[in-house]
C-alpha cells in the first residue's frame, strides 16, 4: 500500500484512558471532547461524562474503580496510578479490545514489551513503582485483590513505554492513553507520520510518501525534536530504554551547533558563534573570535540550566508572572549573548508567548510568538503539528490586532501544515478555516 501525505494511515481507538486530574471540570473522561456541562459519576463523584452514552461505555471497567475512587476519596490519585488500576481491571475483566479492521496492526496487551529488567536497574522508576504499589493497595483495599508485584511491575513497564499523550489539537497534553496497535510504531527523529488525536481517538498521518509494507515502515517521534542530539538521545533512553539511531541523529551536526550558538561579541554584527564540544567558534559572518576571560559567558555557561528550570516550574505551575519577570530578567541580563536562533532564547520567548497568552497581553504575546517562527522553522520538520500550530496562534493575535495582511500570511501557512498534520475533518482545522475566511472579509472591507 502507498500513501501520499496527508492521508490517514490508520484510526485507533484506546484500550485504556486516563484524563488529566486538572482536566476534570472540563472534559469527557470518556471521549475526551471538551464539554460545558458535565455530569459527575453519583457514586465516586470523582470522574465527570459528557452523557448518558459515554457514562454507559465506561462502566464496565469504572464500576470496580468507582468503589476504589471511594477509598481515598476526596483525594483523586494521579494519572499514573489510576492507569495502572485500569489496566490491572482491565485484566482482571479479560476484555480485549475489538480489533476488527486493524490488520497489521492488531496487537494483545500481552504482546507489548516491558523492559521490566531495565526497570529493576532503574531507581527513579522504582522508586515510582514503589509509590504507586503503595497507593494502589489503599485504593484496593476490601474491593479487590491486586497481582503479584513482578505481574504489576510488567503492566507497569508497559504502561511508561508504551503510552501515548492524549493533545487536543492544540497540542496541549489532556491525559493519557494505551492503544494496542499504535505501539507498534517506531520511532525516529525525522519521522514520517505524525499522530493527532480527535477526541479521544488516535489518528496515525502521513507526512511524506510511504510505501507500507509493514508496521515498520512508518515512524513518528516519541519525544519533542527541539532538543539537540544528546538531548533527544537522553530522552529517548530515560522514558523508553533504546538508544536512537535514526538517520537524523547521526546527521545533523551542524544542526546541534547552531542551536547552542551565542552571538558575535561585536555588537553591530548579526552573526553567530556555534559550539562545537565545550567551544564557540568564530563569529559565522565577520569571523571574530571569542575573547577569553569573558566573565559573562562564563556565568551564561554556569547559571544558565538552573535559570531555564526555574522559569519552567513556573510555567508548570501556571504562574504567568513569574515566567515573565524570570524570563526577562535573564534575557536583559545575557542579552550580548543570547542569539535569537539558540534554543535558549527560543524556548524562553516560547514560555513568554504563552505567559502573555495567559494573561490577555495580546501585543507582548506577538512579539514573542514571531521570535518562535525562524528557529521552529529550522528545527522542526515542514510538517510538525508544533510549527503549524505555533503559525495559528500568531495569525489569531494578528487577526486580533487587526494586522489583516500579516494575519493572512501566517494563517495560510498555518493552513499549509494543519491540513496535512491535522487533516481538513479536524476541529482544530475548521477553526482555522473560519478565522482564514474572517481575516479575507476584514482585507474586502
Ligand atoms: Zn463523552
Ligand atoms: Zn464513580
Ligand atoms: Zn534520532
Ligand atoms: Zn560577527
């Protein structure tokens, strides 16, 4: 089978969800559409539905989890726990799932891998094992019994390597899914499909031409492509236990270097100085070097990491104000060094789009949403639903701000992307078409 891109490889439903616990109030635990009434289940009061239907669908696995919910309520468990329970019911039921047109992509609980041995040698893991064990025995106590603790340590290594991020089309995270066949894609980081989700089904697309002959024909990225090499490489080690060897990963060198580069010491040239090893080299455009015994670098190389964790607890705990005043704190500070193609200015003017977002400063929002476009566009692949959606949120604040001409530009090339990542069915692309349609009649007034 060919598939040109854009077109939908396959559609997969999950065997197991969890939402979000900040996603309660606001989503469908079972099918995951946003909804603004949603009724709470009468017994645990925990888990809202949308309806009657999706109430109905899910019973069969929430009625042994209603009564565990019961046991430490009011305290809802994190999603990680939860998952687990519903996976050990989900056994316990003996339900598989029906596969009936997955083809070469069915595929039994019982078949993923676990990488339980890598787990035992692996103490954060286990010390999150043990803490989920303990939880789960309160939440099961008088209900039911659990399996023995290698028989959970296996559901568990499924569980870390094998789930998925349930995003909205957004890309913002709703909560977390397990779907049997999708865990045969592989992963690369110069992938040739990408996954969406709508609802709570997973759309696996195709962004270039393939030619499928098997599952192990297609490829998708695990992880976010931003990072450089070694850090994608880390990632990939940490939560899934293999080491990368896709094609991009040994090819782009020159790629890494720009993405640590800091800028000429002369401050009238635009250049850049890359790093290679622990080195900047010369300025890429005038070739000045960089002077030795430069105090600033020094403490840029040394404070660095500490700053960017800082400012991303924030964001984590939505605290806008404090992203903004952390962030620009440490731009004014090394602003000599900075180059807006490094990854640290991009990720940083990244948390301040959106902190602005979040606070209704449409304007600011702007500014730091464009600084995103030229290192997104370099680093990303074309078709990433990141840059298409990075392109959206900014046409939306120049449509906004009333900058027609911009806003067209932006949200065609929003347009671009989305219908191939996304596809013309998805809500997130009819929102886009309305607004394109919006931004022509403004330009005919
Ligand atoms: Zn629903
Ligand atoms: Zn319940
Ligand atoms: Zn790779
Ligand atoms: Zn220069």
């Amino acid at each position: 089978m060919k598939v040109e891109h854009g077109a939908v490889i396959q559609k997969f439903k999950p065997f197991v969800t969890v939402l979000s616990n900040e996603n309660h109030g606001s989503y469908c635990e079972s099918c995951f559409l946003k909804r603004t009434s949603l009724k709470s289940c009468t017994a645990c009061k925990t888990i809202k539905y949308c309806g009657v239907q999706c109430q109905r669908r899910e019973w069969n696995i929430h009625k042994l989890e209603c009564k565990c919910l019961k046991n430490t309520a009011p305290n809802v468990p994190l999603p990680s726990v939860r998952m687990m329970l519903r996976l050990i019911i989900k056994e316990k039921l003996d339900c598989e799932d029906d596969q009936g047109d997955y083809g070469i992509w069915r595929r039994g609980f019982a078949d993923l891998m676990s990488h339980s041995d890598d787990i035992k040698t692996d103490s954060k893991r286990c010390e999150q094992l043990t803490q989920i064990m303990f939880t789960l025995s309160s939440l099961t106590k008088g209900v039911m019994e659990l399996p023995s603790a290698q028989h959970i340590l296996e559901i568990f290594g499924k569980m870390l390597t094998n789930s998925f991020t349930i995003c909205n089309g957004e890309i913002q995270s709703l909560g977390v899914g397990l779907y049997l066949g999708a865990s045969w894609i592989d992963h690369s980081c110069d992938p040739n499909a990408v996954i969406v989700f709508e609802g709570n089904t997973l759309v696996l697309r195709a962004v270039k031409a393939i030619q499928i002959l098997s599952t192990r024909d297609i490829s998708v990225s695990y992880i976010d492509l931003l990072p450089t090499t070694k850090d994608r490489k880390d990632a990939l080690r940490e939560q899934y236990y293999f080491e990368c060897t896709c094609s991009h990963c040994s090819n782009c060198d020159i790629m890494d270097q720009k993405k640590l580069c800091i800028k000429c010491q002369d401050n009238s040239c635009t250049g850049f100085c890359v790093k290679t090893g622990n080195t900047f080299q010369c300025c890429n455009k005038c070739g000045l070097s960089i002077s030795e015994n430069n105090s600033l670098l020094e403490e840029f190389e040394k404070e660095t990491e500490n700053k960017l964790t800082e400012i991303k607890e924030a964001k984590d705990s939505k605290d806008a104000d404090l992203v903004l005043r952390l962030a620009k704190q440490y731009r004014n500070k090394y602003n000599r060094i900075l180059h807006p193609l490094s990854l640290r200015h991009t990720k940083l003017a990244d948390a301040m789009f959106d902190a602005c977002i979040d606070l209704g400063n449409w304007t600011d929002a702007l500014v730091y949403g464009l600084q995103t476009i030229e290192p997104y566009r370099q680093y990303y692949p074309s078709f990433s639903p990141i840059l298409g959606v990075q392109y959206m949120k900014i046409g939306k604040l120049q449509l906004y701000l009333q900058r027609f001409q911009d806003a067209l530009n932006s949200l065609k090339k929003a347009e671009s992307i989305i219908s191939v990542t996304h596809g013309k069915d998805h809500s997130l692309y009819v929102e886009l078409a309305e607004m394109l349609h919006q931004t022509c009649q403004e330009m005919q007034m």
